[in-house]
C-alpha cells in the first residue's frame, strides 16, 4: 500500500457517515501508518474489536483527485 486508502463511499447511518466524504484520504488508524501494508490488514484495523472506538488520521482536498 502507498501509504494511503481513499474513501470511496460513506455508508449511511455508519459512524463515518458524519466525519468521512468521499476521496477523503486515510492515512493512519490508530496512530499507526498505512504504508507497507496489505488491504487484510487494513480491513482489520479499520474493523477494529467489537464495541471498541479506532482512530483515524484523513486528509481531505488532496491534489491531483
């Protein structure tokens, strides 16, 4: 992974649904980069363990989007 993932979509009623837009970039979750690693990975970040809150780093207006 480049060091990035880009939001495609928000879900409604998701508890991204207030914070994240689209083309939104994440850069880190949980204080940890994203670059070097896989998609699984990620996934299993962004899920995190049930009934826990995850952190995550965006940026939003990136160049070149």
């Amino acid at each position: 992974m480049d060091g990035s993932l880009t939001v495609n979509k928000v879900l409604k009623s998701s508890p991204a649904e207030a914070l994240l837009e689209p083309y939104d970039r994440i850069v880190r979750i949980n204080d940890e980069p994203l670059k070097g690693k896989d998609v699984k990975d990620v996934n299993k970040m962004i899920a995190g363990e049930a009934d826990t809150d995850i952190k995550i780093k965006a940026v939003r207006g990136c160049p070149g989007l």
